[in-house]
C-alpha cells in the first residue's frame, strides 16, 4: 500500500507516535436524482421526537415558486401510508413551507410503532397546471446506535526503519439505517510513552517518558465506511500510520517532508475510545481498549 496517498494532519502531543489519515467524515443524506430537486430545493429534513411523538418537517426553496398550489406529505411503511400531513408557507419568508404536529390517534396513542425504527417519508408538490413532483426521504423514530464488534490489536510492533499502518475496525448496529449515523470516530490516551533510549538531538525532552490522563481527538481522527454487513449492521475502519523506532520522517512521492524526524518511535501503551453518534444526538462508546507498541 502507498502510504503517501494520505492527506495527513495529526495533534502534536502524539504526532510522534500514531499519525492518522485524513478522511472525509460526512455521511450524505438520501440523493434525489430530479433535476427539480437539486435546481430549486435550498434545504430539506426532517425529525421525530419520540418522547413527545412530535413530528419537524422543513422544506426551502432557493426562491420563490409561485406555480405551486400545495404542498403535502405522508408516511409510510412497507407501501402502507401511515399518516398524512400539509406544509404551510411561512408568511414571513415565502420560501419556506413546514409542519410541526404531534403524531397521536383518536385515543392520544402513538401512530409510529414502538418496534419500528424506520420509516419512508414521501413529499407531494401540486403545481397550478395539475403537475405533480414528488421526492422520498427516510424518517427514523430515534433509538441509539450499538457497537456490537471491534478489532483493535493488543500489540503492535514497531519497523525500524519504516513507516507501518495500524488498522482499526468495528461494526455498529443501527436500525434507523445507514443514513442515521453521524460520525464513527475514535479518541487516544497515551496511557505511557516510554522515553527514548538514544541522546536527545531533535526534541530536548525526548528522555522523558509521556503519560497522559485524558482522552485526546482529532477532526480527522474518523472510521470511514466500509461496507453494510446487512441492512442494519454497517462495518467501518480505519488506517493509522506507525512511525518506525529510529524516528524517520514521512516524505511523498516527490521527496517533500510529511511528517519531520524525531528522535525515536515510542513504544508504550495507549488506550483508544471508539464513539458512534449518531443524527439524534444519542450515542454509544467503547473506551479503556489497551494496545501495546514494542519492537
């Protein structure tokens, strides 16, 4: 593997030791393929509360459309429609059109199932001329995400001359689906970082050993997504650079310095956190997995 094709960026107080890749760590919303969604929709979500079975619908437009008759929506799922709703324009800015509703029956029970997670959403634009544009999106009743897999290393040796990658992984369950989640990131305490062995030329501080209470992060320090295992349960990973014992710097193709030389690749141990949010705002974590850097 090339391990130059990485854009890199990296916290200085372990920058010396565990390098991550940078990665792109958004997660899209469902695409529309019609031309009119992406030509004249600014902004579209949704949301569902679940302790007060509120339903958020918001829906702009670039500008003003003033063809359109109506705008409605439903829910549905497996082809059953569920509920149905209108949008109304805002008086204050006629580019908007929202619904805020609470989603109870004749009997002030729930509409949505307390087993169903995931719902289909279907927006209906009635233009003067009788036309008709419609677009879907998903709609998720919120649960928490669940990390039911990782595979972190108990050790990892270190090259002595070159550079290696350390590999991450895990598999989160979320039955909102895919679209749900959030981030998958991890965080690292550099539980100890044993001393460098050599004289210190580079950093002053190199005989020092490094021992570090708090969990530390990165904005790049994110898993990427790997594949779905099914329609719930999703894979994701993620590729760390290792630098060698004798403290070698990471140059690219052409020569240019990545990463400048230290005195030495410490060897220790850290401990890494893994955290899954997801666009509820709830949560899982692991935290306390050790892994042991030697020769």
């Amino acid at each position: 593997m090339d391990l130059y094709c990485f854009r890199l960026n990296t916290l200085y107080l372990i920058g010396f030791i565990l390098i991550s890749c940078e990665s792109d760590n958004s997660i899209d919303n469902e695409e529309f393929d019609s031309d009119f969604y992406y030509n004249n929709v600014a902004a579209f979500y949704n949301h569902y509360d679940g302790e007060f079975n509120r339903l958020s619908v918001y829906l702009e437009f670039l500008d003003e459309i003033e063809n359109i008759v109506s705008i409605s929506g439903y829910i549905e799922e497996d082809g059953n429609q569920i509920y149905e709703f209108n949008l109304n324009k805002l008086n204050i800015n006629p580019r908007v059109y929202t619904f805020e509703g609470n989603l109870l029956d004749s009997y002030n029970n729930p509409i949505l199932s307390d087993n169903t997670f995931l719902y289909n959403m279907v927006i209906s634009i009635d233009f003067i001329d009788n036309s008709i544009y419609q677009f879907s999106s998903d709609l998720t009743t919120p649960i928490s995400p669940e990390i039911i897999n990782y595979n972190v290393p108990n050790s990892f040796v270190l090259d002595s001359f070159n550079w290696k990658i350390l590999t991450i992984d895990l598999d989160i369950k979320d039955l909102n689906g895919f679209s749900n989640i959030n981030s998958v990131k991890y965080e690292i305490k550099t539980t100890l970082l044993n001393a460098c062995e050599n004289e210190c030329i580079i950093d002053d501080n190199c005989n020092q050993d490094i021992i570090g209470e708090d969990y530390v992060s990165d904005d790049t320090w994110v898993l990427d997504y790997n594949e779905s295992i099914n329609d719930t349960t999703f894979s994701f990973l993620k590729e760390i650079l290792i630098r060698p014992i004798d403290g070698s710097a990471l140059y690219d193709d052409e020569g240019n310095i990545i990463f400048s030389e230290t005195d030495c690749g410490r060897t220790g141990i850290v401990e890494f956190k893994l955290i899954v949010t997801d666009k509820d705002g709830m949560n899982d974590m692991i935290e306390g997995i050790l892994m042991e850097i030697i020769k």
